[in-house]
C-alpha cells in the first residue's frame, strides 16, 4: 500500500490576518519590554510591555490552537477515526497557566534580591526543559504537530515521516534546550553555594568536549536523513551530558558571562520550538531573548577582557599564578581603621564614591548602605556609586540592590564613567567589591584576571575597604594589591554591621 500524503492536521487558522496582527503587536510589544529594561528608569515600564505581549500571545495561541466555539466538533483523523474538541483542553491549559502563575508570584514574594542570580538560572533551566519536552514531543507525534509529510501503514501506530526542515528545527531545539537545562542547573548549584564557586577542572575535559560536541553535530546531520529513534533519543542524552561538562569548570568570577550566555541559549531553544510549533510569536520572543543574550555575553567578555571561547573552556582563577597571591600576601602590611575612622573621613570629604561588590548582597547592606548616603549627602558630601558591569553574579545584579533600596537612579554610574573621577575623589567606599577594584589586572602579567577593565579606585586620596577578613580572595582566586596600599584603610567586619556602626557615628 502507497504512503499516503497527510492533509493538513489543523484547519489554516492561523492564517487569519487578525491572528498573525496579533501575533505581531505581541512582538512590537517584546522589543518595547527590552528597550525599556535596557534603563533602570524605563524598566518598569518595559516589564508592563512584557507582560502585555505575552498575554497577547498566550490569548491568541489559545484561540488559534483550541477551537471551542460551537461546543463540540466532530472531525476526522488521517487515519479514519472521529475525535472531539470539547472544553476540557481549554481547562487543561488554564490549570497549567494558573499553577505556573501562583509559582511565579509566590517566588516573586519570597525570592530575596540577593538571590536573583540563582532564580534566573532556574528560570533558564525551565525554558530550556520545556524545549525538550516540545520536541520529544513533536518526535513522538508529529501528525498532531503537523510536522509530518505522510504516513507509512505499518502493524500496531502508523508510521509518520517528518519534514526535513522539522527534523533539523527538532534537533537544533531538544539539543540547546537539554544543554540549556543543565547548564543552568549547574549555575544554579554554584550561585546558590551548593556547588563550591571556583571551577572543577576534568582531567581531558577539552577534549572530551569537543568530543562530544562533535558526536552531536554528526547526530543531527544524520537525524536529517534518517528519524530513528535511537539518533533523536542520542543527541538529547549527550545534550544533557555537554551542558552539564560545560559549566562545571566555569568559575565563580565567570557566573555573570554564564547567566547571560544561558539566557542566550534559552532564547534559542524557544526560537526553534517555535518553529517547530508553527508560532510565530514563539520565533520572536525566542529570537530577541537569543540574540539580546548573545549581545549582553559579548558586552560581559569584553568588560572582563576575555574571548566568548575562553569563557566556556573554564578554569578563571585556576591556574596557579591565581592562586599564588592568596595566602603570601596577607603577611604584608596594611592599614586597619573603624567605623569612627571611616565616619569622620566621609564626613570631611567633599566627594565619596561608593562601590558596591557581591560582599553587599551577600550581606544585603544595599538599604543601610543607601541611609549612610543620605547621612553623607546632609553633610554637604556629594555621594556617587560606582557599578562594573561583571560586580555581582549577574548582570546588574548591583544595579537591581541599589534599585531595591531606593538609591537615586543619577547617583548611579557605570565604569567608563565614574572611572575617571576617582583621581578627584576624596573617599573611594569598597564594600564587597574585590575582583573588579583589583590593581593587579593593569599591572600583574601573570595574574589571571590582567587586562581585565577595573574600577580605579586607587587613585582615589583615601580608599576604604569592607572585607570579612584579611585571609580570603575574591571568585577569581587572587589576592587585592589594594588591601596593601598606603591610601587604602581596611574595615574588617561584616558588611552591613560595619555600616550600621557608621552610620551610628555619623548620627
């Protein structure tokens, strides 16, 4: 018996002009979101244009997708039988949409700001396995995702064949979505301390990813030739696999190029879902969230002085000159002050920049921190903060604390432009802030994080470090030259603790 050709699985309802209008102001509203998130000023605004494009689209997805005017329809299937729509889907998705909802503004209210970075890994680690259970199946039942050109009569289910181009798109997107999810469980586990920050070098690990990487690459040509099973079953084990080996030896100072790069991939595993699916909204979204990703990746790496490739081989702070500085250099001198000390020179300046670094997070002294500005800005001291683009373990995440505590959005600036007041800058206020403030990267050839853009605060007439101890390192595994000059004035103690004190003295 002749293969027979498959008639369309849906009727064309999206080819509805008011469908595909919809579907492009849902994207209209998508480019307006990341416009407005590109300012701290405008991000909420771009939050509100997020929320309205995705309602859009989910609304008109539905409508195209579960037909339910009318009640129930009878129709027919490729292979004869009759089945129903009937209101249960619709009630279906609903469930899921309202489940999903009451998760969101349930970690949306618990989360603290401290842990965003961990809850955006999660959340990549969502889309990337949502991708994955897209396309397992669309691989499984490719007549209900019109995906398939005809069906071969077989014993038992009808075999479907499926488009070419379908195969690739379902390939592309089980493989990125696979690596996304266990890239981002990963980065979770170290972001959220379970995993230890510095990198877990393999022995052979480059090797055994290009290995793997091309095992892939190969698996998905064939996969365009022959739909076997155990081909599309292979690359999304190995994806797993790849995605997991890929972030392990990614170090802690590496974690803000590492989130963005996932959002990347997140972005393109939706982007090739969406075709898969026939939505256009999807291919939007998931384009604009892959290719804004792969831009902020570019931006980190630059801001950091690394290749994109130098990224994903890991091992930043690992390698023995990272870590020689560490415990030799604690036995030279320094300067010890306190939070008198630290009131009375801040008070009797007339600028002090502050710095903020993951030490304010993780002690989340964003909101005295901000009452010790105010205190400062009474006495006549014009207060500034100072932000690197790689502070924190993502990107912005000083910029969201400061936000949270309700620091002046002109306060704030970003390293190529506060970098070069500091020379005329009376106090330079370090709380937290180790790799970024780290001198030896203009100066020490042999150090790992050399050539990496830092703040200059250095030149500033006094500098004023909050640090824990004099025995710890930043994520990048190196000791601070700053710790050890004659202009920097160490505050040891917990950072919002040593803030409070100062802002007691200054009272």
């Amino acid at each position: 018996m002749p293969p027979a050709p498959l008639a369309p699985a849906v009727e064309a309802v999206a080819a509805n002009p008011f469908v595909s209008l919809a579907y492009l102001v849902a994207g209209v509203c998508f480019i307006l979101a990341l416009r407005g998130l590109s300012s701290p000023t405008t991000s909420q605004r771009g939050n509100r244009f997020g929320m309205i494009g995705m309602a859009i689209a989910v609304v008109t997805t539905l409508v195209t997708h579960v037909p339910i005017a009318g009640g129930l329809s009878d129709r027919a299937d490729l292979y004869g039988e009759t089945w129903r729509y009937d209101y249960l889907a619709i009630l279906e998705i609903l469930a899921a949409i309202g489940l999903g909802a009451l998760i969101g503004i349930t970690a949306a209210r618990r989360i603290a700001m401290t842990a965003m970075p961990q809850l955006v890994a999660a959340f990549h680690s969502l889309v990337g396995l949502a991708a994955v259970a897209v396309a397992c199946a669309a691989f499984l039942n490719p007549v209900a995702f019109d995906i398939a050109d005809m069906v071969v009569p077989m014993i038992g289910q009808p075999f479907a064949s499926i488009h070419v181009v379908s195969r690739v798109e379902m390939a592309l997107g089980v493989a990125i979505g696979a690596i996304t999810f266990s890239g981002s469980v990963i980065a979770f586990l170290k972001l959220n301390g379970n995993m230890g920050g510095k990198p877990i070098l393999l022995p052979g690990r480059h090797a055994l990813n290009a290995g793997l990487l091309g095992a892939i690459v190969i698996l998905v040509a064939m996969f365009t030739r022959d739909q076997s099973p155990w081909i599309f079953w292979t690359i999304t084990i190995l994806s797993f696999a790849i995605g997991f080996l890929l972030i392990i030896p990614i170090g802690g100072a590496d974690m803000p190029v590492v989130v963005s790069m996932l959002n990347s991939y997140s972005g393109w595993a939706a982007a090739a879902m969406g075709f898969t699916l026939h939505n256009s909204a999807m291919i939007i979204t998931g384009a604009l969230v892959g290719s804004s990703g792969a831009i902020l990746s570019y931006i980190m790496c630059r801001a950091m002085n690394r290749s994109f490739i130098s990224v994903i081989a890991g091992g930043f702070g690992a390698s023995d000159a990272g870590s020689s500085g560490g415990g030799a250099a604690v036995d030279r001198p320094w300067k010890r002050g306190s939070a008198e000390d630290a009131a009375f020179l801040m008070s009797q300046a007339e600028q002090v920049v502050i710095v903020p670094g993951y030490g304010m997070a993780v002690a989340q002294a964003q909101h005295v921190l901000r009452e010790m500005g105010d205190l400062l800005k009474k006495e006549g001291v014009r207060v500034k903060y100072a932000i690197h683009p790689v502070a924190g373990r993502m990107p912005g995440h000083m910029n969201v604390l400061l936000a949270e505590a309700n620091v002046p959005y002109n306060e704030v600036f970003e390293l190529e432009d506060i970098n070069a007041e500091f020379a005329q800058t009376d106090v330079a206020f370090v709380i937290g802030a180790n790799d970024v403030t780290n001198p030896a990267a203009k100066t020490d050839k042999s150090s790992p994080i050399y050539g990496m853009p830092v703040l200059d605060v250095e030149k500033a007439k006094t500098v004023l470090f909050i640090k824990r101890s004099m025995g710890g390192v930043g994520y990048a595994g190196v000791d601070n030259e700053l710790f050890y000059r004659d202009n920097t004035m160490m505050l040891l103690a917990d950072a919002k603790k040593m803030v409070e004190e100062i802002v007691k003295a200054l009272g």
